[in-house]
C-alpha cells in the first residue's frame, strides 16, 4: 500500500470516530440540560433524545426545546 492509501484510511478512521462521538454527544445533550435545569420530567427528556436520533432525528430539536420548558406553577409532580 502506498503512503497516500494508508492516509487515506486514517482520515476515514478519524472521520468516523468524530461521527459517533457527535453522534454521541447529541444524544446526550438535552438531557444533561434538563438535569441541570430541575426539570420534573428530566429522564424522559433523555429517553426521547435517545429515541429520536436512533429513530430518524425529527423530533430532537422538539426534545431540545422541551429540556429548556419550565414547568408552569401548580403543575409539578409528586415526589
């Protein structure tokens, strides 16, 4: 193998590697944001993250927005 093939395997191994870490980092963003907001429902808020990008990405910037919801006064869940 030349050099320019071995170079080229690095750069596709690289590439991917930083794929999956996005990919990665996506998955986790709206939930961390919605622990660290208080939100009741944070757990979901995480659930729906996974689900969503696993699923097709539609919905995850309705996830994202939903990790910034407040919940409304009086609406809060038991603990």
């Amino acid at each position: 193998m030349a050099f320019i093939d071995i170079f080229a395997w690095i750069i596709l191994l690289v590439l991917f590697i930083t794929a999956i870490a996005v990919f990665v980092a996506l998955g986790m963003m709206p939930g961390r944001i919605a622990r660290k907001r208080g939100h009741p429902w944070a757990e979901a808020v995480t659930v729906g993250s996974w689900a969503t990008l696993i699923f097709g990405f539609v919905l995850w910037p309705l996830i994202l927005v939903w990790a910034y919801v407040d919940v409304p006064a009086g609406r809060e869940t038991p603990k």
